[in-house]
C-alpha cells in the first residue's frame, strides 16, 4: 500500500522509541492500528457500495433491454396472427353466406315468379336439358 519495506520500517520504529519514548510507544501503535482497522473497513464499505450500485444499474441496463425484446416479440406475434385472423374472418363470411342460402325461398316459392338470379339459372338450365 504505502510501499514501505522491512528495514525501513526499523528506522521508523528506532525514530518513534527516540520521539515518543519506550512508554507511550505501545499505546500509539495499538491506536494506529486500529484507525488503519477502521480505514480498511471503511474502504471496503465503499466498495461494496459501488459494486452494488454498479450491480443495480446493470440490472436496470439488462431489463430495459429484455422489455425492448419483448416488445419486439409482440409485434412479431401481432404480425403472425394477421393471417389466422383473415382465415377466420373469412370463414366467418362463409357462414354467414350458407346460412343465407339456407335461408332462400323454398322451390315451390321459387317457381312461384320470383325472378332471382338462382331461378333464373335453373330455368335455364331445365331448358337446355330438355332441348
């Protein structure tokens, strides 16, 4: 951390015996030790609230992009349907035109005068058979 090796830190103690004297020396480096202890858990700390806060905002990054996709997904699944609707719709018409055509006159009301296109494609076709 600081860089300091071994034999440097025998001149610093040698200096701090001279300075403090041999009394007082154990209670100042138990003090140091300790705030160094404190600095190391503080450090730490804020590390691990960084980490977190990176952690949340990568988080936050990762779902923006699945709702991205996701959206995409729909839109694709919107644009498959199109045509299963168009088949139903479809159908749908188609039933609706033989429920119609179930719902036609009778022959007897038919050959009666009414003069739709339908009768008037059977009479013609009872012509041509007969002739």
């Amino acid at each position: 951390m600081f860089n300091i090796a071994f034999p440097e830190l025998i001149v610093i103690g040698i200096v701090a015996i001279f300075v403090i004297g041999p009394d007082k020396l154990p209670k100042i480096v138990r003090g140091a030790g300790l705030m160094m202890g404190r600095m190391q858990r503080y450090l730490n700390e804020v590390k691990n609230d960084l980490d977190s806060e990176l952690r949340s905002e990568d988080l936050k990054r990762l779902q923006d992009e699945l709702s991205q996709h996701d959206r995409g997904l729909n839109e694709e699944l919107r644009k498959g349907t199109r045509p299963v609707e168009t088949i139903l719709q479809e159908s749908e018409q188609s039933r609706q035109q033989a429920s119609r055509e179930k719902e036609a006159p009778s022959p007897d009301a038919q050959a009666s005068g009414d003069d739709t296109p339908l009768t008037q494609n059977l009479e013609t076709a009872i012509k041509t058979e007969h002739n």
